[in-house]
C-alpha cells in the first residue's frame, strides 16, 4: 500500500466487548481528518449498521471471489464470518495525508503491521476486568449462550495479545478512553515519520 506524507493507521484491537467500536465511532465524529476503512464482510448487517457505509456485506461467494482475485490487503475468519480490508478501502481512507481508523479483531494486527510498518499505530483496548467484560457481553441482546460462552474464552485468549501493541487503554470510563485514544492521534502526527513534509519544506532531509 502507497502511503502518502502525513498519513498513518491506526489499528485499534481488543476482544469482543471491550467498548472499541464505541470508542472509534465517537473519534470519528471528533477527528475530521480521521476517517475509517470501510472493510467488508460476510456477516449479517446489525440493525444500525449501513451497508458501504458502515461495512461492505456480501455474500461467502463473493468474499472468496474478492479473495482470489487479490483485492485484500487483510482478510480472516472470525466467529464463523469472513471480514477483510481491500486494497482501494485502505488508498481512499489513507488519501490526502488522512489518518486511516481500523477497528480490528486481534488476529487482524499483525498484518496490518507487516503491510503499513512505521505507518501502522496500533492500540489495544482491555476491559478493567473480566468480569466486566463478562457482563458487556451478557447486555448485549444479540448473544446467545453458545456464543457468549465462545467470546469470553476467546477474549481470555486474546488479552494476552495487548503486549504486542503501541499502546494500552484500559475503558473503565467511556468518555475517558476516548479521550485518550484522541491524544494517541494528536501524539502520533507529531512523530517525526510522520513529518517528512515539514522537515523537507525546511530544507531537512532524514
């Protein structure tokens, strides 16, 4: 993936539960210069979900078509569905020096690394603690025993995972974990990789 000057990822991880898609949907009504990747996926539409707006729902055929032809950058299996990044998502939300938002599933970040490397910002967000997550999965009317059951052993998995990140975050306060996920943004466009353009303007090269 071309990265142009300025631009940056940044890949927000966590378990199913911890608040990661809350947190990114209140940044990107924040940050105008942050937008979101819109990936694409084989499972069903939530109810406030918009299709091509929210994600790309198709069908397994067509995933696996998509697939073979090479169009994703990142794709995986997770909980039974098929979720992937394009190659044309990821040039359009990266466009114009823009910060690109993913919110991913812990596989999901090693790749995002490999592709983008210094260019890739991840953060993981952990719940205070489990019992906690347990009782956000246990809200969430969608759940069926068998998958909550499902979610909970895979997110005792999958904590271990936030070592590998940039950055924690723990959300015990929603408003509070946004705003830090807001200042990991600020601090990141002040990285010098991410200030070639300012640095050449004055005649600095690396």
């Amino acid at each position: 993936v071309a990265n142009e000057s300025g631009a940056f990822a940044l890949v927000v991880a966590g378990p199913s539960g911890v608040g990661k898609t809350s947190m990114c949907e209140a940044v990107l009504l924040a940050e105008p210069e942050v937008h979101r990747c819109v990936t694409t996926t084989t499972r069903s539409p939530r109810s406030d979900e918009i299709d091509g707006v929210s994600r790309h729902f198709v069908d397994v055929d067509q995933f696996q078509a998509m697939h073979k032809r090479g169009d994703f950058v990142e794709s995986a299996e997770v909980h039974g569905h098929l979720y992937g990044a394009t190659f044309d998502a990821v040039a359009k939300a990266l466009s114009g020096g823009q910060v690109m938002l993913m919110d991913v599933d812990v596989q999901g970040v090693a790749s995002w690394k490999e592709v983008l490397a210094d260019f890739c910002v991840t953060v993981f967000i952990i719940p205070p603690s489990l019992d906690v997550l347990a009782q956000r999965l246990d809200a969430r009317q969608s759940e069926g025993e068998s998958t909550f059951n499902l979610r909970m052993d895979n997110a005792i998995s999958e904590l271990s995972q936030a070592y590998l990140a940039d950055y924690v975050v723990v959300n015990d306060d929603l408003e509070n974990s946004i705003a830090d996920l807001r200042a990991i943004i600020r601090a990141e466009r002040h990285r010098a990789v991410h200030m070639q353009d300012k640095l050449r303007g004055l005649g600095l090269d690396a």
